[in-house]
C-alpha cells in the first residue's frame, strides 16, 4: 500500500494506492476508521463465508466528498494532486489495483481501450455544482 500526504500540509494523507499483488488472506484496512470512505481488501479461497448481517440506519454527517476507483480490465494512469492543486503523483492502475482519495484532486487517463472500472464516492450526490471544482 502507498500512502501519498500532502507536501503542504506534511501530516495530513491525501491519496491511497494498493495493488492487487499487496492482497493476502489476512483483511487488510486500507482507511483508517476516522475517514468517511472505509475501504478494505482480502483474498477469499473456496467456500470461506461470513456470518450474515445488515446495517443499522445511522445519522452520518460528510463535509467531503471521497473517491475509490477498482480498475477491472486495462490499464489506468491516476494522476494525483496535492492541496495546491499540484501534481503529487502519477500512478499507472492495472486490473485489480485501486486509488482511493480522502482529500486533494485527481484525474484518471484511460491507457487502452475497452478499460474498465468501478467507481465508488461518499453520498449522497447533490451535483457537479455543489459537489466539485475544476483545477
């Protein structure tokens, strides 16, 4: 797992990239239990289970907006931005690799055709207007 913070403010954690290579047995947090996103990662063999339940309704308050994105097929470069609004990193995704972003920007270029991926982000959505800027 690399964990990439800010060079402005040196303390505060911007951006997460973990490959699908660093994925063992053993169930790795990749967020901390502070952030709004919770991400984990585990390898699963045949017939390994759960015990099944659901989750209790709970008021939660957000005041931004956090971004996974699980490449599934192709090849994806994450281009990563500091507070600043400066590159801080590029990193190129493969299948099974993922980026999440707690704060800070970033953009994502395709690198072959037919690339797939899943995107996960905080809610709820109110709207490119009120949820984003453009650097």
């Amino acid at each position: 797992m690399k964990k990439i913070y800010s060079k402005i403010q040196p303390s505060v954690l911007l951006h997460i990239i973990n490959t699908k290579k660093e994925i063992t047995e053993q169930r790795q947090d990749l967020s901390s239990n502070e952030e709004y996103l919770q991400v984990s990662c585990f390898q699963l063999q045949k017939g390994k289970t759960f015990r099944p339940h659901k989750h209790i309704e709970l008021l939660r308050k957000t005041d931004i907006t956090q971004e996974s994105w699980v490449v599934i097929q192709g090849k994806v470069k994450a281009i990563l931005y500091d507070l600043d609004d400066k590159i801080i990193s590029e990193e190129i995704l493969e299948a099974g690799d993922c980026s999440i972003t707690f704060r800070g920007g970033h953009n994502y270029e395709s690198l072959e055709d037919n690339s797939i991926v899943y995107e996960y982000k905080t809610g709820p959505y109110f709207g490119q207007i009120t949820d984003k800027v453009f650097i």
